[in-house]
C-alpha cells in the first residue's frame, strides 16, 4: 500500500497555509508545518524574539531534523502526510527525500512551489497584516531553486494562484552530487563547531578545580593558585565573582572596585568598552579578559 507525502513550499505570505486548507483539509492525511518545529525549537534553546545568527541557524537545522523525524514515523504508520515547508535549497530538499525513501517503503512524494503573481501575493499580505511589500517577498521568492526530478521527487507541481500546473524539468544529476558534497562539509562543520563547544564547557569546568593566574588589576599582584583558593584570600575573579570573558572587576583583597576598567565603564552613559578610551594598562586588562580563560592558563609577561 502506497502513501503520500506532500511538501507544499514557498517565501513568506505567497499562500501556502491557504492552499493546504483548499486542497488537502478534507483528506485523510497528517498536516505538518515547520512553523510549529521551529518555534520549538526557539523555546527549548531558551531564545525569545532576539536570536543571535549562529544560534538560529542550529535550531533551523533541529527544528528541520525533528519534522523528518515525525514524516517518517507517520508515514511508516501506513498515513499519508502534507508538510508546509520552505525547502529553498535542492540540497535540503535532497537530504531530506534520501532519508525518507531509505527508512520508508511506497512512498510517493510531491511537491507544490507557490509562484503567486503580485496582486495575490498583496491580498495575502494583507490578510496576514504583514509590513512587506509583495515586490520584496517575490524577490525572497527568487532564491527557491525550483525542484527537479533528480531530488528524488515523483510529481512536482508549480502553483500560479488558483492554477495547479505539472512541471517536470529535464533530469539533473549534477544537483544531487553537489548537494551530497555540500551536505557533507555542512556536516563536518557542525560536528567540529560541537566538538569545540563541548571542549571550551569542559575547560571552563575545570577552571573551578584547577590552579591558574589570577592578575590584580588594580595594583598588578599575580598569584597562581586555584579559584576556591583566590576565593576565601578575598579575591573578586572568576569563576566564583563573575563569568569568564565577561567584563567585572578583577581583584585581589587589598583593591577596591572603583580602581576598576569595569567601574570606569559604568560611569559612562553608556556601559561599552571602547578600546580608544582606555590607558595602555587598561587595553591589557581587557584584552586579558576577553581572551580568558586561556589567558589564564599561561605566564604572560606582556599582561603583568
């Protein structure tokens, strides 16, 4: 018995919603929309409406592989699925059909591009009450590299408004075998980002057990000793007063906080560290504190 999986694609506002409500409402099928994944995923990283780039490319890339994950189950259930998707790139496209065809068997998949013409893309801007202008999101449009039956896709459909129209270009291997090399490389990067992460985690844990510098801004003391040592000697220094990095006073018993860069920066009206402003030994303080904790782990005589 076959089953069916829908991907129904396309930028922001150009329909997709409306079309899955039209077409496939009725059916007995499963709806999945990656709105809903990434939102998740937003939530479990712990991020609101500010994401920094990095961190949001990651929760796309966890959003996307907990949605397969949920394809495969359903369909391996025997259910057929439609997902709202973007799927701009051939390459995410292609990971995402060979992995799905490898763990289920008699699947048909498809997929429907929304092209809207202008004066449609506006009346569902407007409907949604977005601040975009329909010129703006059709040039977003334009990054979609439309699908070609080389990904792996049975029947492809480009939907110009209210029109279905089957469109099956001439195969392109060449898609696939760059796709698997991107693919791969993308991979080997995140491994290697992870990889570096788990390690900076590590050492920072083990700044709380192990001996290291600790470098008085004030008057220039430097004693090598742990942070639990510095600690109950009267010392303001991470990771037991302040977090490694971050701009706080750095300290030994006998100095005070308003001798501090991080005192000279509250004063200002606005908290920022400009490198300009500084006196030679308060550039080497930051320096040092930026670069920590490895600056810490090393005698440095240029950051006495």
């Amino acid at each position: 018995m076959n089953t069916t999986l829908t991907f129904v694609i396309g930028a922001t506002a150009s329909g997709k919603t409306t079309f899955i409500q039209n077409y496939f409402s009725n059916e007995n099928a499963v709806l999945l929309n990656v709105y809903d994944y990434q939102q998740a995923a937003y939530k479990e990283a712990g991020f609101g409406a500010h994401i920094p780039f990095a961190q949001e490319f990651k929760c796309l890339y966890k959003a996307n592989e907990n949605l397969l994950t949920d394809i495969i189950e359903t369909l391996q259930q025997g259910k057929n699925v439609v997902v709202e998707q973007t799927l701009f790139k051939a390459k995410r496209r292609i990971a995402y059909i060979d992995t799905i065809r490898k763990s289920v068997k008699n699947v048909v998949i498809e997929v429907y591009v929304m092209c809207p013409t202008i004066p449609v893309w506006e009346t569902y801007i407007n409907k949604r009450g977005l601040d975009y202008s329909a010129e703006r999101l059709k040039s977003n449009a334009e990054e979609i590299e439309f699908p070609n039956p080389s990904e792996g896709f049975d029947k492809i459909y480009e939907v110009i408004d209210n029109e279905i129209r089957e469109r099956m270009d001439a195969p392109n291997p060449e898609i696939v075998a760059t796709a698997l090399k991107e693919l791969q490389e993308e991979t080997e990067r995140l491994n290697k980002e992870e990889n570096e992460k788990k390690q900076r985690l590590a050492l920072i844990e083990s700044m709380n057990h192990r001996p290291f510098w600790h470098y008085c801004e004030c008057c220039g003391t430097k004693v090598y000793c742990t942070a639990q040592e510095a600690f109950d000697a009267g010392w303001d220094y991470p990771p037991r007063v302040g977090s490694f990095g971050l701009l706080s006073p750095r300290t030994c018993d006998k100095c005070n906080i308003t001798d501090t860069l991080f005192w000279k920066v509250q004063q200002q009206s606005l908290p920022l560290v400009i490198e300009k402003s500084l006196t030679e030994k308060e550039l080497k303080t930051w320096q040092r504190i930026r670069n920590e904790p490895e600056s810490l782990l090393t005698d440095k005589n240029n950051l006495d």
